[in-house]
C-alpha cells in the first residue's frame, strides 16, 4: 500500500513537470509579424497597408518626411504619489481621515519607467512632455531637462472642482495646459512602450487623423450594474460605469448602441474639442465633477468624448430621439464650423482584431507565477508594442517582482533623471544574477529557441535577486526626505500654538463678529457654573470676539458680567422651535433650528457648557484659511469611544448614520466618525435644506425625532454641498437623487459651502477630553500638565466634597483672572 502511494505522487509530480513544460513553450509561442500581415489582408484593410507597413518594419530610424510635423507633438502623462505626506493629508480630509495608501494612488516608479520606454521606442519624438500632478514632483526628476514640465492641477482644474482624486475628471481639463497643442498624445503612468513605434500607429498616413483603439464589445445590464455596484469590487465596479456611459450615448446619438472597451494605450486628442465637450454633456459631467473620487455612478469621460467625436462625423440613429438630434446639429453649428471644417475632427476607430495585435492589458498581483508569466510573455512578443501594468497587488514581494522587472526591461538611463538615483540602480542591477548576460542574449536568441524560457527563469524571481531588490527599494526610499506629517499640518500647528492674543490678520477681520450659541437644558447648579467658566474662557482666550453670544434656555440665566464689548443674550427655546414640539424639547430638537435665532450670523460656533479654552484661540481652530467650517472628527469609532457614549446617544449616532447612508449612498459614505467633545462650526444656511431632507422624507415631521443634527448637518455639508453646482445640484447617489431642488436663504453672502476636517495630528495636540467620573485628582492633574488649547470636561451628576473642592481649585487656579 505505501510503496502505492509512492508511486501515485511520482506520477503527479511528473503530470506536474510535464505541464509546467507544455506551459512554459505556449509561453514563448508569439505572433511574428508575418502572420500579423496575414490577419490584416483577411480582415480586408488593404487600403490601410501603408500604415501597416510602417508600423510593422520601423526600427527607430528618421521617419519620413511627410511625418515630420509629429515630432513636436506633446505628450501628457497623469501621475500620483500616494505616499506622499502632502497629498495624503489633502485627501484624508475627503476620504473619511484615510491615509493609507491604496493601489490606486502607489508609485512604484512606474512613471521612469514609461519615460525611458517612450525615449527608447520613439525616437523620432522632440516635443513637449507634460506630467499633470497634484502639486507634486517625482523624486527622480532631474529639473534642468527642459523638455519635461510639471503642471499642477490647480492650474487647469477650476476651484472647487480641484482637488480631485479621479482621473476621469483631471481628463476633462488637459486642454487647458499652458502651452499644449492643437493634438496631443495622453498616457497614464502604467504605459509601457514595447518596441519601436512609427507614428502611423497613432495617425493615419493617408489623412493624419487620430486613431482610437477599441478591444472587444461589453453589454452590462442595468441589473449587472447594480450588482457590481453592490459587490463594490474595486477591480470589476468599472463595469457599472460602461452601463451609465452606454445610457448616455444611447440617449445621444444611438438607440442601438454596443459598448466596446477602450484599448489600454496612448489616446491621441483634440485639446480645441474639451471646451465644447464640456458645454454638450454639461449635465452630465455634474456628477463626475461634483464628487472627487472615483464613482461606479459615473460616466467615462474619456469615452464620452471619442463618441462626440464619432457622431459629429456620423449619422445618427433613426430611433434617436429629436431633441438630442437638433442638440448634435448645433453642435455641429456652433463648435465645429467656427473652427474649421468638419474633417478635421476626423479619426479612425480601429477594431478589437488589431488592437489585439499590438496591445496588452496587463496586471500585477499578489501571484508570483502569474507575474512570472506575464513579464515572460511582454519579453517575448515584440509584436506586442504597448502594454500596460495594472496594479492589483498588496504584497512587498510582488512590488519586489515589479521593481525588478522594470529595471531589467528598461535598465538605460537618461538625461531626465538624477544621477544619485541612476547610480544607485545600476549598483543593484550589477549584482542581480544572470541579468546581465540575460540582457546581452535577449536580442539574439530567436523567439522560438526553448534556451529564451531558461535565461527568464534564472532572471525573475529568484530568492537572492529578491533580497537585493528589498536593499534597493530601502535605499531609494531612504534618497529623498519623507515625512509622516504635511509640512500644512506642520504650518498650522505653528500658527495655533504661537498666537498669543495679538491683533488678527486683516482677512480674519470677518470673525469678530461672529454668533456663539449655548443649549443649557438642565439648569441646575453645576451646568450653570460650567457654563459660567466656559464664559469666562472665551473673555480671556478669544480677545478677538466682540460678536453675540447666544444661550438657549427654558428662563433667563443670570450670569457673571464678562467683557463688556460682548453682547449676551438668553433664547427662549420656544422663540425658534414650532410651536407642535413644545412639550417635547429635547436638546437634539432644539439643535435643527439654532438658524432660527434672530440675527445669528451665517457662520456660528456651536459650544456646550462643559467646554473650556485653555490658551489663546486663533479663529483658524473654528476655520480653514478659506473659512470653511472645520469639524473634529475622531479617526474612527472604537472601543474606548463607545464607552464614552451612553446607550441613546449612540443608538441615535447609528441611526443618523443609516439615514445619511440611505440618502447619500452606503458605498459614497467612507466611514461613521464620531465628533470629539469640541466646539462645532457650521453654516446657517445649511439648516433649513437638512430640515427638509430629513423631516419631510424620514419623518414626516419631528414628534418622533431620535437622530444627532450634528451629523445631519456636517455630512450634509461634507458629501452634498462641498462642489462647485450646490445648491442647484446636490451630491450624492442614494435617495437624494429623487429629491426635489434645493432652497437656500436668499440673502445669504455665502458662495460657496466648503468644508475641512482636523487632521488627527492637530486634534492630538489641540484637543483634550477629560473624565472625571473615576480619578478627579490624576485626571486634573493631566489636564493642568496639558499644553493643549482647548478642553471639555465629562462631569459625573454627583461628587464627593473632596472631589468637589478639587474641581473649584482648579478651575480658580487657572482662570484666576
């Protein structure tokens, strides 16, 4: 029986070997350009052999006369470092305090390695490179090459539209680039040219018009689509965005329309056609702009601007409807006659049957072998002239695997990169094993020879190359400075800890003025003495303020006389809540009416009796520096939090949340954050709008109000009015879509409701809650210790008198003033 079992492994391990053999020469199988030649005479293009014929036989020589205009085309790449500390901060502020780093945003230098390809396979090529970035530059980058030019977003995305973190909506503004042509070539930073490219592979030679890849046909159903949406797969939700970029063509220009994918390549476009672009889908562009990040609800920009393209040149549908048919014939009237004749936004739309031919899409994964035998395969087919990698991995051994193919397919420097760099790869190349010699025959061994799959296998993968390329990512890392926290971050923190009371910048002049507001429900001793020193503490620690204070109560509060410039008026709650919820005050219900008090400005502070100032407050803790309200969320809900909820509380924080989700949509919303114990700022004008979100479609009314206002108000201004068409269009994918448009106080100055959120490095250092339900003495003397500008204290109902005497000397001892 044993000597069986022997037996049976041998024979799958040998089935083993023998597939791994089969496998391994499919591998080194390729297409050789003969047999493209074939494929292209069956598929009937003979009238486009020329073209043919130049992109098969170009070897980097001078191109030919009549091509000569294309050398000083431009090229534009799109780029991002997430790991950035800048551009981290910026998007957590939109991203629920997220700074990690996703795949979408990881560089591993994949932007070097696409300049060195499109150096060494398009010679021919002298103009103009543009890398579109978000205010950032590769480490790499040698800044006395003068052909390569940084833009930054902000200098062609309009505000409010910028920052964005969606590449669909950075697309739609290429043309603005100083200094970009009438035609340029765009490329993401995972492009990798292959082979020598002829420009006939981007134009025609009998017109010199575009042409546009297409691979094969794609019908997703509305249901397909919200099943993708609702599985929410990052790598397959792209689906749902073919469907919603098929309704639109659809409705455009044809009834009849099949979505075929865009080829993963160069796109060659028309920077006279963005603006027009941009007036015909107005409405549809809404909500790719109106969100900053990538969205399954939205249309494929790139996409919608190739079908424009096709159908200013084409026929419509007979079934099209007549609206959107006089639309395109105005079009047509209005753009394209002005500038020339219609032919010169002509292009060819090349089939899936070449694309395939020259094109790969191409990914990287958590797979070694599936790596493995995706960088055999683009080594081998030199047919195959553009490629792309698309990032799936999490693993530092695949971003190893990565590296390493990157630096033994394109290993020849150039002028663009900085030489410390350049160095210290070529000390890592030099002692990865076999790639020298593997380099030297990669040339000269036919594609066929068997000996090719042995030099790859020696090359990739191997666990001593490995170990060096760990070394290698260490050291090039350790080349730059990096930081955890934004120099923003850094810039703020000086500012807050270093003023001490004197006279505001003049653009602060604004917040002298503004409105406080205090809700004291219970009225007894101990809140009416915190709300006392809570008082006290804007006098000495906000010289500042002269603007009203406004505190809402059941009877009128005798207080401590304070600043005189200081304007305190008490608020009869039954002045701003309808008259029906009378008897059932609550501290929430008050809460969705504080835009009610009379002359309450349109930014107002939001405070409760147990907050304290602890050192001088500039309004930059209230505000950004575009005066957005700015909120102090904690990072995330935890356990500790929890504990520090009672039971309703944070049943209704549950509650807000689902609502919010449901309107909003559950995959827009990033994450529940749960506000610190701090002041809150908010717009006056927001809260009649949530009133009417909220109360007229969950609750008809507010008799059975168990929800936090807070979080109604905040998320509305974080997810729905915080972009550039508010309040004409609010953001979001849930149920606010079906509600109808917005009112908003017409008197309001207010042109723009932005927002901003305290990076959790600020909070840590601005912020303290203390407890004083368990150790009163250890608990003061952390917060006396304490450097921080601001705190709120947790006050037990009862404590003992010893207790108690130690709360009063505190409080004397540091607001003895």
């Amino acid at each position: 029986m044993f000597n069986f079992i022997i037996i049976f492994i041998k024979l799958i391990i040998a089935y083993y070997l023998f597939s791994s053999v089969i496998r391994a020469y499919k591998l080194q199988n390729k297409i050789n350009y003969l047999e493209i030649k074939n494929r292209i005479k069956k598929l009937k293009l003979s009238d486009k052999s020329k073209d043919y014929n130049y992109i098969l036989n170009y070897n980097g020589e001078e191109v030919e006369p009549e091509w000569q205009w294309v050398r000083n085309i431009s090229f534009v790449y799109t780029w991002v470092d997430g790991s950035d500390a800048e551009f981290a901060y910026i998007k957590s502020k939109y991203n629920g305090g997220n700074r990690n780093i996703g795949s979408r945003d990881r560089s591993a230098d994949e932007l070097r390695y696409s300049l060195r390809s499109l150096k060494k396979y398009l010679p021919w090529h002298n103009g103009t490179i543009f890398i579109v970035t978000d205010n950032q530059t590769p480490e790499w980058l040698n800044f006395n090459y003068s052909n390569i030019k940084i833009i930054n977003h902000h200098l062609i995305i309009p505000k409010y539209i910028n920052p964005t973190f969606d590449s669909s909506t950075i697309e739609c503004f290429l043309d603005r680039i100083p200094g970009i042509g009438d035609i340029f070539i765009y490329m993401n930073d995972d492009f990798f040219f292959n082979n020598f490219i002829h420009p006939a592979f981007f134009f025609t030679s009998h017109t010199f018009h575009p042409k546009i890849f297409r691979s094969r046909e794609e019908i997703i159903t509305k249901q397909n689509a919200e099943t993708l949406i609702e599985e929410n797969n990052i790598h397959y939700i792209y689906g749902a965005s073919i469907y919603f970029t098929s309704q639109i063509i659809k409705k455009y220009f044809d009834i009849n329309f099949i979505y075929t994918h865009l080829a993963h390549s160069p796109y060659v476009c028309y920077s006279s056609l963005f603006e027009p672009f941009r007036q015909f889908f107005q409405e549809e562009l809404k909500v790719v702009f109106a969100h900053r990040f990538r969205s399954p609800y939205k249309p494929i920009t790139l996409y919608l601007y190739q079908m424009l393209l096709f159908y200013s040149n084409s026929k419509l549908s007979y079934d099209s409807n007549n609206y959107y048919h006089y639309k395109l014939i105005e079009f047509r009237n209005n753009y394209l006659h002005q500038n020339s004749s219609l032919s010169k936004y002509m292009f060819e739309l090349v089939p899936d049957e070449i694309t395939k031919m020259f094109i790969k899409f191409s990914t990287v994964n958590d797979d070694s072998y599936l790596n493995f035998k995706q960088f055999i395969y683009l080594f081998n087919n030199k047919n195959i002239l553009i490629y792309n990698i698309n990032d799936r991995y999490n693993s530092n051994k695949s971003l190893c695997e990565l590296t390493e193919y990157l630096i033994t397919r394109y290993p020849y420097n150039n002028q663009f990169e900085k030489n410390k760099y350049v160095f210290l790869e070529k000390k890592y190349l030099s002692k990865l094993e076999y790639v020298n010699e593997t380099m030297k025959e990669i040339d000269k061994i036919n594609s066929n020879n068997k000996y090719k799959y042995r030099y790859f296998k020696k090359t990739f993968f191997n666990k001593n190359n490995l170990n060096y390329l760990k070394e290698y990512l260490e050291e090039k890392k350790n080349l730059c400075e990096h930081h955890n926290i934004s120099k923003q971050e850094e810039r703020e923190i000086d500012l807050l800890f270093n003023y001490h009371g004197r006279e505001l910048e003049p653009e602060w002049n604004w917040v002298k003025n503004i409105s406080i507001v205090y809700i004291i429900i219970e009225e007894d001793n101990l809140q009416i003495n915190q709300l006392k020193y809570s008082l006290f503490s804007i006098e000495h620690y906000l010289p500042w303020f002269i603007g009203t204070i406004f505190i809402i109560t059941q009877r009128k509060i005798k207080l401590l006389n304070i600043n005189n410039q200081i304007n305190i008026k008490n608020i009869d709650k039954k002045d701003i809540v309808p008259k029906k919820v009378y008897g059932k005050f609550t501290k929430e219900i008050i809460e969705m009416y504080l835009d009610k008090i009379p002359y309450i400005t349109e930014r107002f502070i939001y405070l409760n009796s147990n907050h304290f100032f602890k050192n001088y407050i500039h309004p930059k803790f209230f505000f950004s520096d575009d005066f957005f309200p700015k909120y102090n969320f904690i990072s995330q809900l935890n356990e500790k939090t929890k504990i520090n909820q009672n039971k309703a509380e944070l049943s209704s924080f549950y509650k807000s949340y689902e609502l919010i989700k449901k309107f909003f949509g559950k995959h827009y919303i990033n994450n529940c954050r749960i506000f610190a114990d701090s002041p809150i700022s908010f717009y006056r004008d927001l809260f009649s709008p949530v009133r009417k979100l909220y109360l007229s479609n969950y609750l008809n009314g507010i008799q059975n109000f168990d929800l936090l206002p807070t979080y109604l108000l905040s998320t509305y201004n974080i997810y729905g009015t915080s972009q550039i068409y508010y309040p004409e269009y609010v953001a979001g994918f849930g149920d606010i879509r079906n509600i109808s448009s917005t009112v908003i106080n017409k008197n309001k100055t207010i042109s723009y409701y932005g927002f901003d959120i305290t990076s959790e490095f600020i909070l840590d250092k601005t912020i303290l809650n203390i407890d004083l339900m368990n150790d009163v003495e250890k608990s003061l003397s952390k917060l006396e210790a304490s450097k921080v500008l601001f705190f709120s204290v947790n006050f037990k109902n009862k404590f003992e008198e010893n207790e108690l005497k130690l709360i009063k000397e505190f409080f004397k001892k540091i607001y003895n003033y």
